[in-house]
C-alpha cells in the first residue's frame, strides 16, 4: 500500500493544509477573547512559549510518526507495536477525531446559516437576542448541514493533491486577504486602540497555574494535535521534505493568525462598547461568535449604513467559516484513511460510511440544544445537566486531547525509540543531526512533556467530572 500512498504535491501545498487544519474556531475566536482575559501579554508570552517549547516537539514526533509509517494513527501504532496493548492509543487515536468532528460540524453548520443570513440582508435578525437559540432549533439547520456535508465530500473524495492541498490552496489565502483587511478596517474604528490595549500590554498578576494551563490546552488545540491529524498528514509527506522547516511554518502560521485574529475581534468589541471589561465577555467562542458578534456588526450601520454592515459580517462568517472547513476537512480525513489502510474500502466508501455515522450523530447533537428533551439532558455529572455536546466536547476535547498528547509522545520516545524518530526527521534535513533541536526534542518529549500533560488529564478529570480541582492551579 505504502509504495501507492497519494502525497501532497508540494511543500507549499503541505504547509497550507496543515495550517488550514491548525487555523479554525480556537484561533480566531477562543484565543483572542482568553488573552484578554487572562492577562493581554503576559497571556501572549506565555502562549508563544507553550507553542515553542511543549508542542512544537509533539508536533514534529506526530509528523515523523506519520511519515515513517505511512500510514493513518491507528495502522501507525499497530505498524509498530503490533498487537500489543498500543493498539489502545490506536483506537484512542480514531475515536478522537470522529468525535471532535461531530461537534465541530455543529458549529460549522451554524456558521455556514449566519454567513447566509448575513449575505442576503438579515443581519438585523441576526443582531437580534432570541435569533441564535431559535436558529439552531429551526429546521433550516438541516439544509446547513447537507451543504456542509456535501462541500466535505467533494473536497475529500478528490483525494490528498486534488482535495485537501486544493481546496486549502484556495481557501487559506483567501481567508488571509479577509482577516488583514477586517484588522486593517477594524483598527480605525473610534476606541478600537483601547481593546489593542487590552490585548497587548502584559498583566502578569493575573498570571497563575489555571492561566498556564489553559494556555497549554488552548496551543495543543490550536495547533491540532493529539487527533491524528498530523499523523496522517504526515503519512502523505514527502521523504524529502524538511519536516522540521515544515513544522515552523505551520506553528508560526497558525500562531500568527491567532495573533492578527486579535486585532480584529477585541478593538471591535471595545469600539462598540467603550466600558466594557474584558471579564465580562463570555467564556464560551459559541455565544461570541453567534450573539455577541452581531450586535457589533450591525451597530457598523451608524457609519457603514446597513449594506456596509452587512459585508463587514459576512466576510468575518466567511473568514471563519473557511477555517472551520478547513479544520473540518483535516479531522475527517483522519477516520477516512483508517478505514482506506484496514478496511481496504474506496475513498469515496469510507466517507459515505463515515457520513453517515457522524451526520446521525451530529444531527443528534444539533438537537441536543433543546428541541429533544432526552439529548438535552442526557446526562449529569459535576453538579449540572449535561447534553450530548456538552458531554462530547467534555469527554474528548477536553479530557481525552491531552491524553492522546502523552501517550503519543511515550510511544515515540520509549516504545518506537528515539533513534527512529531522529533518523526519520533527518531525512529530508541532514543538518538537523547534532542540533540543540534534536537533543531537545529528544529529551522534552521522553520526560517533562508527558508530564506536565499527564498533570493537565487528571486535573481535567477531577474538574470536569467530580467538580473539584486536584492540583490547586
Ligand atoms: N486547530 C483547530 C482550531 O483551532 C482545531 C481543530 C482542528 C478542530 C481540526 C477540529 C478539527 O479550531
């Protein structure tokens, strides 16, 4: 199988599609609103360091482990491991992306049915306070969900080179021209110089061990790891490709977007409202993007009229729209090629399998907001009534992520052997043999690294399912 694999056509092309994985929701939304909260640039320094110095190694060990096996997360443990209890991590490693794509596809949808909203004329309604919850009760989700469904298959039944590097080729600059020129807009509204304020002068008494850990979470997130994403994307890179030149670019991408993403979110909430502290906007990227957002936008009709507000927000849905297909794309792709490598199936096979079980699934979860008592409150745990998507989101976003974290960089360090790993990276970079990278990468990811992730499952636990935190962050 190894010697017919699809590979992306160009390191460009490579590039583009790891960062169109990586660029998604948690940059431009989740990032911007927890540096402002958490400290403005000390959160900044704080998070840069967590990119360079915890997940850039994980990174790289998720690449080379994809491209020495050429295979998907799960082959790739078994490749290796065989039968052994590894194939546990392997199971972990396909599960997880199912999942997480359950949810993402959620919001994508709503995203896909604002962009609409906002293009033909209703940002009023969109603006309006009970629009969201009713939105996503109402039967046009349905017809949200099939057109995602369906942009999903075209990209992914064209495979690696004509799909994903295609369609990431496309949407990523595109998505690039969109987010300067919001900034660039965005930066000469009236007090939009004091949410810049927020965003970049450091704080650090507001710095603790629940900031750090949350900047953690949200780099691993950002940079998409811990789903077998960059194993498979590995898995379809060339041999001779410089993967630690390659996974820079991606880190300095996706990193750089989460940053410009900052410039345009937070001078806009403080231009429309001047007073507001940065502890009063809301945790959670949903209510940002589907409720608070909106109001801005349409509050552009003072200056822009209404015509001008409403492209102002439908570029911004298109801008996140196209990072979510993207990431979409990537997490799909995973599952996909499992069952491409064990199963033998067609591509165009494994997405309609796949299709189906994660369409019942998401549609369950859309549902899940209301409108069926029974997925609404499905379950309880830590003192409140949970959903099936919170119950999800819960379950691998937050707990079983950084599991997949340690246990990878435990298998590449003490069961695949690190003299494998550093061989595999060599190849394609010569110069990389003897580098200070190599002795760190080698011993960050054999020691601390699992650690401090290890540190940051069971704290999860304790918090999300029995409500109390073990380690007193
Ligand atoms: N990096 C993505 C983001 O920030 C995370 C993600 C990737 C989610 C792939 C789903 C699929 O939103």
């Amino acid at each position: 199988m190894s010697s017919n694999r699809e590979q992306f056509g160009s390191r460009l092309g490579f590039i583009l599609a790891a960062a169109g994985s990586a660029v998604g929701i948690g940059n431009l939304v989740g990032f911007p609103v927890n540096a402002a909260k958490n400290g403005g640039g000390a959160f900044l320094l704080i998070y840069a360091i967590c990119v360079i110095v915890l997940c850039l190694p994980v990174m790289m060990a998720e690449l080379s482990l994809g491209r020495h096996t050429r295979k998907d997360p799960m082959g790739a443990y078994k490749s290796i491991a065989g039968n052994s209890p590894w194939q546990i991590a392997g199971w972990l490693a396909l599960i997880t992306p199912f999942m997480i794509a359950v949810f993402y596809a959620v919001i994508t949808v709503w995203l896909l049915g604002y962009l609409v909203n906002a293009a033909i004329g209703n940002l009023d309604q969109l603006a309006s306070p009970d629009t969201f919850g009713t939105f996503i009760n109402s039967n046009s989700i349905f017809v949200y969900f099939l057109a995602v469904a369906a942009i999903i298959f075209l990209i992914l039944a064209n495979g690696v080179k004509d799909g994903i590097e295609k369609a990431a080729k496309v949407l990523m600059p595109t998505l690039f021209l969109f987010l300067i020129g919001l900034v660039i807009f965005v930066l000469t509204l009236d007090n939009a110089w004091s949410g810049v304020g927020y965003y970049m002068i450091p704080d650090f008494s507001k710095i603790n061990g629940a900031v750090i850990s949350g900047a953690l979470s949200q780099a691993f997130f950002s940079l998409s790891l811990g789903m077998g994403i960059l194993i498979t994307y590995g898995s379809y890179m060339d041999k001779k490709e410089d993967l630690p030149g390659a996974t820079k670019m991606v880190a300095l991408c996706d990193t750089g977007v989460a940053f410009a993403a900052g410039l345009m979110i937070l001078p806009a909430v403080f231009s429309f409202n001047p007073d507001i502290k940065p502890e009063e906007l809301s945790d959670s990227s949903v209510s940002l993007i589907f409720s608070f957002l909106p109001k801005i936008f349409l509050a552009l009709q003072g200056t822009l009229g209404y015509a001008g507000a409403s492209v102002v927000a439908t570029l911004f849905f298109a801008l996140v729209f196209f990072a979510a297909i993207t990431s979409l794309v990537s997490i799909i792709e995973v599952p996909t090629a499992s069952l491409i490598d064990a199963k033998g199936y067609s591509r165009k096979k494994a997405l309609l399998v796949l299709g189906i079980g994660m369409g019942i699934l998401a549609i369950a979860s859309a549902l899940s907001f209301g409108k069926i008592g029974f997925l609404t409150e499905l379950t309880h745990y830590a003192g409140a009534k949970r959903s099936l998507f919170d119950l999800i989101i819960d379950t691998f976003y937050d707990t079983i992520l950084p599991l997949n974290g340690l246990l990878i960089c435990l298998f590449v360090s003490y069961r695949w052997r690190k003299t494998q790993l550093n061989a595999e990276i060599e190849s394609g970079n010569e110069n990389y043999k003897g580098t200070f990278l190599e002795r760190y990468v080698n011993f960050s990811v054999g020691t601390f690294i699992p650690v401090i992730l290890f540190l940051i499952f069971i704290n999860t636990v304790a918090i999300k399912y029995f409500g109390s935190s073990l380690i007193s962050l």
